[in-house]
C-alpha cells in the first residue's frame, strides 16, 4: 500500500511547498509580521519590499528566489513519476 502512496506523497509535497511559499494571507492578517518580522515568509517579505519600502527590483528577486528551491524538486517529480509505472 505504501509504494502505491509514493508518487501521491511527493505531488503533495510539492504543491504543499508552492502553496506555503506563496501564503501571504495567513501571516499578514493574523499577526502582520509581528514581532519585529519573526512570522515573514517569502510572499510578505516580497510585499514589503515591493510595497512599502519602494523598492520593486528587491521585491521580485525574493520572488524570484523561490525558483532555485522549486524547480529541482519538480524535476525529480516528474523524473519519478516517469520512470516508475504502477501495476495493479
């Protein structure tokens, strides 16, 4: 049973991770940044510099940044899900 759950346990994985990375209402809303910026992911931090602070270039490289994380764990998705087939 567990072998079947594999491929189904790294697609969670990974979509898991963009949605955190992404998440900009949970910690703005519920405690907005406080205390002192302890509770800053990448989507408020991006905000911030791109919003407030007013500098835009700082607020797409903290965008940007999330790619070097992502893209290797995508490739070895669907590296996996390629190579391996599932009988049942």
């Amino acid at each position: 049973m567990i072998p079947l759950l594999a491929n189904l346990y790294l697609v969670c994985t990974l979509l898991c991770t963009v949605w955190m990375l992404g998440d900009f209402n949970t910690p703005e809303i519920v405690s907005g940044g406080a205390p002192q910026g302890q509770t800053t992911v990448l989507a408020t931090l991006g905000v911030d510099y791109l919003m407030e602070k007013g500098k835009p270039a700082l607020g797409v490289a903290v965008a940007i940044s999330a790619l070097p994380l992502l893209a290797p764990v995508a490739w070895l998705l669907v590296r996996r899900m390629a190579r391996s087939e599932v009988q049942l």
